[in-house]
C-alpha cells in the first residue's frame, strides 16, 4: 500500500472509561488527549477531538485517514467512538481503519520496553518495560459485572507483540492460572490484584498506539476493518430501527473544510447511566 509521506492520523478510542484522542503525522505525536468520564463518552468526545486538532496545528482538511479503537468495550462508550469514526470519516472522504484496542495497550507497554532497554539490564530496571525472562503478558480491561475483557500476548524478536488468545470476556478468577500468573497490563490487572499477576504499563489506552499499530500494519499490506467488538451487551435494548443522527449532518456537510465540525456537531448515541 503506498503511503503519503505526510500522512496524518487522528486517532480515537472510547473502549474504556478514558476517551482517548491524537493527531499522529508519521511516528510524531502532534497532539493528544485522555479524559477519564466513563459515563459521558458522548458529550466528552467530539470536544476532545476538536481541541486536539486544534493543538496539532493542522486543519481537519489535513487529516489522510482516521483510526478508531474497535473494544473489546462496553456496548455504548464503544459505540460512540466507532459511530463518531466512521461518520467524520464519511465527511472528510478519508478512510477509517480499526484497531483492537487490548492490541494498542500490548503496543504501549511493549513500546516502553522498546524504548527504554537497550540493554536487559535496563529493561529490567523499568516496571513498565517488558524484559528478556518475561515475553509474555497478559491485556486486561474492565469489562463490568465483575469481568475484564483480555486478551494474551509474547513478544517477537523485534520487540513487538504477538496476540497468542483472546480477545473475550470472563471474571477474572476463570482465566487459566498460567495466564492469571503472568504480568497483566491494563485496568483489570489493578481492579483485581488479587487474581492477577503483578500489574505493569500503562491502565489505559494511548490513542497514539492505535495509530502507530495502524501505520505498521497498514504497510504490511493488512486490512483493518471497523468491526467493533463488543462481545457481549451491557445492559441497554436494541433501538426498533437504526439511528442515523450523524449521517444526515455529514452529507449536509460534505465540504472537506466545515465537514468535520458539521459532523461532529450530530447527536452521539447517549450514554446509558
């Protein structure tokens, strides 16, 4: 796949309690965002993207692609993030690129290890640096109803992780021992410490993994669908037929210079409390 030299990503997740957002040109992060609002992911995005944009320098007309965490997540924080993604990603005629987002937490912390170790002395020295003894780890996110959503993973020769099982979603104490005994990143690995191995890296998600899990995966000529994964249902009913709230502010707006604003202007779904 061919590639601009300047390309620029903006880069979303909503599959936690953090809502997550930045602009990426290449491997340099212009600007980002995390605001920790588990119930109001619907209110707090569109203004987190617009101040990010804002901060990158850049007009929304400069973006060349947008990539959105696809969960594991709870239905309706997950929902808003792919909704949002795809619908300014329809009033930019840019394309969109999906990511797991237990895939971006496994980045970032192998990302530190990356990093910071030159050398597995100094790995070692890091609590949030993988090191040469323990390849491999365990991605855990707080699922609810007392459960986390996880997924396991190694570490390649390069550094760089290798999803092994997973993703899914079960209380904690039904994972296999092997797996509860290994280093877990993520919220979970905190919510239960008492199930869990010990906790390292980063709680949430970075958006900034998403984009640079995106830019590589993309020249390795992969394809990244949007296809959210939710697993499972929190608790909210089906609506009788599809919301299109978003869609019709996106085609009123399709102007690549007020499109953005216009489509971020459309009612999200609403948060269930």
């Amino acid at each position: 796949m061919s590639r601009s030299p300047d390309e620029v990503l903006l880069a979303i997740d909503t599959a936690t309690a953090a809502v997550a957002v930045a602009v990426v040109r290449d491997s340099a992060v212009l600007a980002q965002t995390a605001v920790h609002d588990a119930l109001r992911h619907a209110e707090v995005l569109a203004p987190a993207i617009e101040a990010v944009v804002q901060q990158s320098g850049l007009a929304f007309s400069a973006l060349s692609g947008i990539v959105v965490g696809t969960g594991p997540g709870p239905f309706t924080g997950l929902r808003v993030g792919v909704v949002t993604a795809t619908t300014l990603g329809y009033a930019l005629g840019v394309p969109v690129h999906g990511v797991c987002s237990l895939d971006a937490l496994a980045e970032s912390y192998a990302a530190a290890g990356r990093a910071a170790s030159s050398t597995p002395a100094e790995a070692a020295s890091r609590d949030d640096a993988p090191v040469d003894d323990a390849p491999e780890f365990v991605v855990a996110t707080d699922a609810r109803r007392k459960e986390v959503y996880w997924a396991s993973y190694r570490l390649d020769a390069d550094g760089l992780p290798v999803r092994l099982e997973g993703p899914a979603v079960d209380k904690p104490a039904h994972l296999p021992d092997r797996l509860r005994r290994l280093p877990v990143v993520g919220r979970g690995g905190q919510l239960y410490a008492e199930v869990f191995g010990p906790p390292v890296g980063p709680a949430e998600v970075a958006a900034a993994s998403l984009a640079a899990l995106a830019r590589r995966r993309l020249a390795a000529g992969e394809s990244l669908p949007v296809t959210p994964l939710y697993l499972r249902r929190p608790d909210v009913r089906e609506p009788s037929a599809p919301k299109t709230t978003l869609l019709p502010a996106a085609r009123r707006a399709r102007g690549r210079g007020t499109s953005a604003r216009a489509a971020l202007a459309g009612d999200p779904p609403t948060e269930s409390r």
